[in-house]
C-alpha cells in the first residue's frame, strides 16, 4: 500500500527537505498490536508515525516532529536541511546517541557532531563528562531502556547549563505509561525480532512528561507533527 495513512494528515510540506508528498507504507505487525494493547486509532498513528514518510527525504513522521523541535529549541525557522549547513550552529556540542532515523547523516554535518550507539555508548551510564553538550538527541531509544528515569538523568547530567535534551518515544497519547515488567517480551523493529536490545521495557503514554521533570529537567515541551503520530518532547536542562 501506498499513499497517505488516512487517518493521519502528513504536513503540507516536510520540515527538513521541504518536500510535499508524502507516502505511506505499513510498519505495524498484528502481534505487535497485540502484545501493545493498541486499538484501532492508536495502532494507525503509531504506524503513520513509523511508516509516513516523506517521498523526498525519505522521513518519516517521528523524525519530522524531531527535526522540528530540534529547531525550536534553537529558534530556527528554516528547514533541518539548511540548519546542520547554517554557520551559526557549528559550535554547536552535540550527542547522538543511535541513528536518530533519518536525521543521522544530516546531525553529523554538524562540526560538533558526537555518535555512539549502545552498548558502547548506554544511556543508563554515558561516557562522557558533566556538562560537556549543549544538545543530546536520541529517537526511540527510551523504551528500550531498562531504567528510563536513570537514562533521562545521565542526559541531563552530560549537558551544559542551557543545554537540551530532544527525544522521541513511542507515546499513546490516550493512555498512562506502562511497564512491561512481568509481561512476555515485546520488541519493536521487525516482526520476528528476538534481540534483547530491542525489547521494551516501557510503554509511554499520556505522562510521558513526568519522566522527564523527575529526572529534574526544568521543563518539558512537546512538539508535535500530525499528532498524535508525530510527538517530539524538548527537555531543557
Ligand atoms: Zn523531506
């Protein structure tokens, strides 16, 4: 199946190439769905903001909803293709930890650029000094975490005074965050995936925002792109 998801409206024009058609292919596998609890309505926004993507750049909704608040968080109004190239953030200190999808060969245009990926990079116990980034961006990472509260305060601790934390999770929106302790093992990717560091621990919902304030952030923004598919969150340090 091609074509728009039409449960979900894709932006007019996409925020990091500036396309404007969007194509959709399904990502969701029905035991996926199930193991989730997902209804109807929340399994086409989740598959929208996996499988929506724009036929330019190839982003998908996650990412778009990443690069734009990525750019609001540094008060850029261009595309995220003008703003890894734009002088003014080549000073930028930058932490990337796994591909952030789509957005990974345009984060490392960034001089500041910094990549790790697990398990040599673990968000439950960075390498890296206190303070040493202004920016650390991760994408569907969290849920995979075993401790998410610990994971979201390594973040923090490694940025600098002024500094953001700008991620996406998995969110339903219309629902609270669940545990996956005590239930079988669930894993995103592919169906059939079997790799430890795939499964998930946690299934985010509709206070997603409070993991972020109690790991001690000062604020939580959520930035959407066709919400609920798109939903990127800005934690300021
Ligand atoms: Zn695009």
């Amino acid at each position: 199946m091609t074509g728009p998801d039409p449960s979900v409206t894709p932006p007019a024009r996409c925020p990091i190439c500036g396309g404007g058609r969007f194509v959709h292919t399904p990502v969701l596998w029905p035991g996926l769905v199930d193991e989730w609890g997902l209804s109807a309505d929340e399994a086409a926004y989740i598959d929208a903001q996996q499988g929506t993507r724009c036929d330019t750049c190839q982003s998908n909704l996650r990412s778009l909803a990443l690069a734009l608040a990525i750019m609001q968080w540094a008060g850029y109004a261009g595309l995220f293709g003008q703003f890894v190239h734009d002088p003014r953030h080549a000073a930028l200190r930058l932490l990337e930890v796994n591909e952030a999808g789509t957005l990974h060969h345009l984060l490392r245009i960034l001089p500041g650029h910094r990549f790790g990926v697990y398990p040599q990079v673990d968000l439950m116990q960075l390498p890296f000094e206190s303070g040493t980034f202004d920016l650390v961006v991760h994408s569907d990472t969290l849920e995979h975490v075993p401790d998410p509260r610990r994971a979201l305060e390594e973040c923090r601790r490694v940025l600098a005074v002024d500094g953001a934390l700008v991620f996406t999770v998995p969110t339903i929106v219309g629902r609270l965050t669940r545990s996956r302790a005590g239930l079988p093992q669930s894993y995103h990717g592919l169906a059939g995936a079997n790799d430890p560091g795939m499964a998930v621990h946690t299934e985010f919902g509709a206070d997603v925002w409070a993991f972020v304030l109690a790991a001690g952030f000062r604020s939580c923004e959520l930035v959407p792109c066709a919400f609920p598919a798109g939903l990127a969150i800005i934690a300021r340090r």
